[in-house]
C-alpha cells in the first residue's frame, strides 16, 4: 500500500490526510511549526515537522530527502499555498523545485499538486485546463504575475519525469471560509461574473480522486454549476443571517471554469451547485 505524506496540513491539507487515514491508506501530514505537530498528533493525525528553505535549499532537500525515506513515501501531496498576501510569492516555485529534486532523490512515484485556478489569464470565456500553462504566460500581460509564478512551478511538477496530478481549485469555502465572511471586503460583486467555487468536501475529494484516477494530467477542480458573483454572496450573505450589505453591484463579465475534464475521468461531485454548499 502507498504511504503519503501531504506537505501543508491546514486547512485543506489536514482534511485531506484524515480522509486518507479513514479510508485506510497510511498518510501523513507536515506542519512548520513544533506546536502545530503536536496539535496534529494530539488529534490523532500523524505529523512531521517540515518547512521549506529559500536561503538554504540544499538543507531543506536533504531534510524532506531524509522524511520521505525514513517513512517510505511513495505519494507526495504538495498542499501549501504560495503565499501572495504575505509577499512570498516567488519563493514558491523555489519550494516545488525543493520538492521535485527530494521526491527524485527518493522513492516517491507520483506527485499530486494542489494549484489555482489562479493560472487562468485575465479575460472572458469558458476556461479549460489547455488555456494556461508557462508558455501561454510568457510575455503575456493576460496572465498576473501571480499566474505566472503559479505556472512556473506547475512545470516544476510536469517536468520531473515523474507520474503527476496538478489540481486546479476554484474559490475554496467551507467550514470557517463560508463566503458571507468575504463578502463585505469585496469592493464590487458582478451580475455576469460566474462565481467559481469548490467546497472543501469536493476539495478532498478531487486531490483523493487524483491518487489513482488522474495520472499526468491537470484538472479543473471546481463545481459544475454556479451563478453570478452577484447572485452567490447575496445568497451566502442570507444563509449566515448576516446583516452586511451587498457591495455594489457590476455587470462585467468574467471567466467560467469548466470542470469538464474530472467529471470525464470519473469524478463525481459532492456539491453539484455552488449555492448547496452554503449550507453545509
């Protein structure tokens, strides 16, 4: 049986290895800190503690090297997020490369990465998982420089030589990220704006469903149907019995993502509309 170790146990990454421990697959977790391993192991869930170097690479590949061959880990879950509002941003193709050389070191076989749908250039129309990648980026003003960095780790993983399964989350909500929360910071909500979003039930789901079901592929991980932005955080705002009011409303239209690829490889969603998983 293969052994996991899912880098980033918070709020998805923590989840994902309970799930995995559930349905009897040995799995592990990292956190960066000594009191969010103990935290985790007082919960029942088995957890190392790792963080990534950007100043010292080499001692964070040697100390990944050693975890992932002191545990005999086969599957690796990268699921730590890059880190844009801290200014992090460029360490984090740094870090993908750091686990890429690791796993290559080792035993490791597949490489699942939890990616954005942040990837997708800034223009209108339905968007498959074809429509972004580092050569569309380059010199591409469509594309932020966060897409970009997003994208250039992505290759980091596609590059290797190694089985993979890159998975593209939309909007992630759930418990303690239910959307009446980010409503009132939003500076305008748009009527033609589809709102994009994955529940974190369907976020466990797709990174499982990869494990065995998506090998070499990316995917969109994101729910089949949703309305408008507009539509969605008044609905979010009335299932919190919240008070705030909307922000003002737009007509601009936006990108849709299609998660049309996962559900042809067999994935089937907990949450088939963004609106259902209000309520969870």
């Amino acid at each position: 049986m293969a052994s996991i170790l899912i880098i980033g146990g918070g709020w998805l990454g923590k989840p994902v290895c309970q799930s995995l421990i559930e349905k009897g697959m040995d799995s592990i977790v990292t956190k960066t800190t000594e009191l969010g391993q103990s935290k985790c192991i007082n919960q029942g869930i088995p957890c190392e503690q790792f963080q990534f170097d950007h100043e010292h690479p080499t001692k964070s590949i040697n100390e990944l090297s050693a975890l992932l061959a002191n545990k005999n880990i086969s599957i690796i879950i990268g699921c730590f997020p890059p880190g844009f509002r801290k200014g992090n941003g460029e360490e984090y193709a740094d870090y993908w490369h750091q686990l890429i050389t690791s796993a290559k070191n080792t035993n490791v076989v597949k490489v699942i990465m939890v990616s954005s749908t942040t990837v997708y250039p800034s223009r209108t129309g339905v968007m498959h998982e074809e429509d972004a990648s580092e050569y569309l980026a380059t010199n591409n003003d469509e594309f932020s420089s966060n897409a970009k960095t997003m994208l250039r780790a992505e290759q980091h993983v596609i590059d290797s030589g190694l089985d993979y399964s890159i998975v593209r989350c939309s909007g992630l909500i759930g418990p303690e990220r239910h959307p009446s929360r980010f409503a009132s910071k939003l500076k305008q909500v748009s009527t033609l704006a589809p709102a994009n979003m994955l529940h974190l039930r369907d976020a466990i789901g797709a990174v499982s469903f990869c494990i065995s079901s998506a090998s070499k592929e990316i995917v969109n991980a994101t729910t089949p149907t949703t309305v408008s932005k507009a539509e969605f955080y008044q609905a979010a705002l009335a299932s919190a019995e919240s008070n705030d009011p909307l922000p003002p409303k737009v007509d601009t239209p936006d990108k849709l993502i299609s998660p049309e690829k996962i559900l042809k490889l067999g994935y089937q969603f907990y949450f088939q509309s963004t609106l259902d998983g209000l309520y969870e």
